[in-house]
C-alpha cells in the first residue's frame, strides 16, 4: 500500500492536497486489499488515483472596462465506473490542479455512497466572483462555459455548483451551454426550480450533513435537540446547515466568511438566518454586518497569527464545518474536544486535517467525514439527472424524502463497514467505514469493466 502511495506523491508532485485525501483514502483500505487480493492484481489503487482524463484551458473574458483578463479553467474527469462524470464547478483564486484533483478523488467515493449512478468530476477556474458586477460574472460564465461545452453532456459529464458557483452562475452557464451545443438538457444540475432544476438542491447539502448528525447522534443515544452548534462559512452549505438544526431544535451560534466570525449566544433564529441569506446572496456583503444588525452578537476577524481559530474554541455540543478545506487543525480539533463537543459533522470537503481527525477520533468524537456527510448535494443532483431525464418534476416534499432516506443508507453503509473491519469493537470509525463503502463499489465495477473500468 504504501509503494503504491510513493509512487501517487511522485507522480503528482506539489500536490498537498491530492497527496492528503488520497493518503487518508488508502489508509483506510488496508484491511480491504488484504481480503481482496484481485483489487490489488488489478492495480485498482494505481488506477483510481490517475484521473481518466485532465482539460485544462484558457479563459479570456472583457471586464467592465473594456479590459481583457485570462483566468485558468480546469475539468477534471476522474471516474466512471458508475456513471457519467459527476461533480460540482469552483470559481475560487485558490483554485488549483491539486485542489481540483482532491476533490475530484474524494467525489468518486461520495458518488458512490449515494447509491445513484454516478462517476465522479470536479473542475472549476482560479476566477474570484468577488467585487465583480453581475455582467463581469455572466462574461466569465460564457467564456468559460464556451470552452467547456464540447467536453461534457448529460451522459457524459454533468457539472453543478460549488464555492463561488451558485444558483447565478449556473444560470448563466447553462444560458451559453444551451446556444453552444442547441439543445436544452439536463447537462448542469443546480438549474433554477423553472427551468429544469430540482426542489430542495440548494438546501441539499446543508440538510444532509445535518441529517448525518442527526443519524450519528441517534444511533448513539444522543439528540441535537437543545445542543448548542457551531457552523463555519455562511454560503450555500452554513446556510442550510443551520436552517435544518433550526428545525430539529438544536442552536447555531456561530457563522463565518473568509474575513472572520460572529458569535451570537442567542442563537441565529430563522429571522436572523433570513438576513444572512439576503446579505451574502444578495448584496453579497460579509458576515461582519451580522452585528450591526443584532448588535448583542460580537464579529472576531481572522488573526493570520494565531496558530488556532478561536471560533473552535467556543463551548459547543456539535460542529457542522462548512467553509473550506483544512479549517480545523489539531489545535482546533483540541480545542472543540475540551469544551465538550461530541459530534462533527463536515459540510465542507476535508475541513479537518489528518492532525484534527486524528484528534477526534482518539477523543471518541462521532465524526461524519466529508465524503459522506456532505453527499447529500451531489444525491440531489442525481435525483435532478432522473427527473430531467424523465421529463417532470417532484415536489419538495418527495425530494426531502428520497434525500433523508439517502443519507440514513449512507449512514448505515459506512457504520456496517465501520464495524465489519474494525479493530476492535469499540471502535467506531466513520472515516474507515465511508471510505471502504464507497471504494468497494467502485473497485468491483473495475474489475468487472477490465482494463477501460
Ligand atoms: P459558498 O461559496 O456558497 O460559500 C463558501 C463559504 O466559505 C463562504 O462563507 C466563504 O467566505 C467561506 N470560505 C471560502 N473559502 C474560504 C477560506 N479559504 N477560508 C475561510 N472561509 C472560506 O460555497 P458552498 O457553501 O457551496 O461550499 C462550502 C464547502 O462545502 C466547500 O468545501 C464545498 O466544496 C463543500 N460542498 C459544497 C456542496 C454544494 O452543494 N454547494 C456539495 C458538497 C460539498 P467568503 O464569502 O469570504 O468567500
């Protein structure tokens, strides 16, 4: 196992964050390839790390005053064992080849736990949305969309949203993906509600990894209602985060942005949520503006000193990040252990480092890894692909339905593989369990295909 990931880290050198997630994906599966010595025969691990195909491209748009700028635009088709590529855009200055490749490593076994159809993509640009106008943003769309038309499609490649891309810029990409290629199909999931999209997709990602929380804190005896929560970010996931542990009785306390934090011991009530939803989705302002509205709440911005987020040092019962990637470090992780808390739950993709999961699971911390936490978004977008292909629309109450009972089977998938290659039996390993449920029908769909699986 280890030659195999010497052979990832020199392959794809100054990688970080690819070498991350595929390090902690083959930790996991030692046990497996043990049991499994044809995965091993059939350089299953050589092949899942080596994405199918890599587009990079140029991205030249005019900005507001006549100007040309060039971004960098990227699709990375990972997996398709199960299904067409599958997976959401980021528009982010961060965004690089080695994120884009982390995250498209980590969407093939997410993919996978939905139970649904897919494979696996990511891709995205280094555009940052902020400070620019809505005809800047559709110009970027456009001329990012006009390259990237010719190598997706709805049995191909099926893009969504992720940081930076909303319901906004999937309209506009769609717009010229449409004139591109003159059809109109379900090639974009995230559309809106009018024109070919889901019900509950935008609430999709936050409601599951609340519903993973959820399933995690009864199967342990445990409740969210009357727990305290902190939510990281305050974009799509922090926003539907907190909405559903609104509805289930628990208390949010805390959201974020990139700039800093707010803290309101109150609790942020469907009205004040209501206010953070038209601040950032709509006059796109920062969360510092929470406390001049609810002036009983306190803003503390981002220290690039300190070597810890003092928004994890808040007492809480339960942590839902939503953010970004590598937001809870060791010292982080330490510091939510100490006060109290007892259940995480990632929104976003890989928020914790090794260091931080390593902390809570010694801790005993019921801990709900990304790639199953979060898979309630790319659920949804698969329940999208069946209903634009079936040509109607369910309502949100049935979508609702299919989502929660999606995230119980993930739930339950990743605890019986938890405990089928556990140490001991104490042990409960969310990480092991989503890892090598996920992986397992991947692996097998692989073999089964030959060497074009
Ligand atoms: P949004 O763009 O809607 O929101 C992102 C939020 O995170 C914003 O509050 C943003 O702050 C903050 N943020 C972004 N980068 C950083 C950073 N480097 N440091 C601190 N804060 C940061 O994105 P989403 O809510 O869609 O995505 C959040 C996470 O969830 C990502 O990890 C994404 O991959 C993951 N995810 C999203 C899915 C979806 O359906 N949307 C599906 C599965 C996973 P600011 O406003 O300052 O930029």
């Amino acid at each position: 196992m280890s030659d195999v990931y010497e052979k990832v880290v020199a392959k794809n050198p100054n990688e970080p964050e690819f070498q991350q997630a595929v390090k902690e994906v083959f930790d996991s599966l030692t046990p497996v390839l043990d049991k499994h010595p044809e995965f091993r025969a059939a350089k299953i691990l050589e092949r899942i790390a080596e994405p199918e195909r890599v587009i990079m491209f140029r991205v030249p748009w005019l900005d507001d005053t006549g100007e040309i700028q060039v971004n960098k635009g990227f699709r990375i088709e990972m997996n398709s064992a199960l299904g067409p590529y599958k997976g959401g855009l980021r528009f982010h200055p961060t965004v690089n080849l080695s994120i884009l490749k982390f995250l498209a490593f980590e969407q093939i076994f997410k993919n996978s736990l939905t139970t649904l159809p897919m494979g696996a993509g990511k891709g995205g640009a280094d555009f940052d949305p902020k400070g620019k106008s809505d005809n800047e943003v559709m110009k970027f769309c456009q001329a990012f969309m006009g390259e990237l038309f010719r190598h997706i499609g709805p049995n191909t490649d099926v893009p969504a949203g992720d940081i930076g891309v909303g319901g906004r810029e999937i309209g506009f990409m769609f717009g010229m993906y449409k004139k591109m290629a003159n059809e109109f199909t379900g090639v974009l999931t995230g559309k809106g509600a009018t024109w070919g999209g889901s019900l509950i997709r935008p609430e999709a990602t936050g409601y599951g990894a609340v519903y993973m929380a959820d399933e995690m804190l009864k199967a342990h005896g445990k409740s969210l209602k009357g727990a305290t929560c902190l939510v990281s970010g305050s974009g799509n996931v922090a926003q539907y985060a907190t909405e559903k542990i609104n509805h289930l009785g628990g208390k949010v306390v805390a959201l974020s942005d990139s700039s800093g934090f707010i803290y309101d011991e109150e609790g942020i009530d469907a009205d004040k949520l209501a206010f953070v939803m038209e601040l950032k989705n709509i006059k796109r302002g920062r969360i510092k503006e929470y406390v001049s509205k609810y002036p009983k709440s306190t803003y503390t911005p981002i220290d690039p000193n300190l070597e810890y987020n003092p928004l994890w040092d808040i007492k809480a019962d339960v942590a839902v990040p939503s953010a970004t990637q590598n937001e809870i470090n060791g010292k982080d992780a330490q510091n939510l252990v100490k006060n109290g808390c007892f259940a995480v739950s990632e929104g976003a993709n890989m928020p914790t480092t090794p260091e931080g999961v390593e902390v809570f699971l010694d801790s005993g911390v019921l801990f709900g890894p990304g790639k199953a936490a979060n898979a309630g978004g790319v659920a949804v977008s698969g329940l999208e692909m069946s209903q634009n292909s079936m040509r109607l629309s369910w309502t949100r109450e049935e979508v609702d339905q299919r989502l929660h009972n999606i995230m119980k089977d993930i739930h339950n998938n990743s605890l019986e593989a938890a405990k089928a290659y556990a140490t001991n039996d104490k042990e409960i390993n969310y990480v092991n369990g989503a890892n090598i449920a996920g992986f397992l029908k991947v692996a097998n769909a692989m073999l089964d295909m030959g060497t074009w699986g």
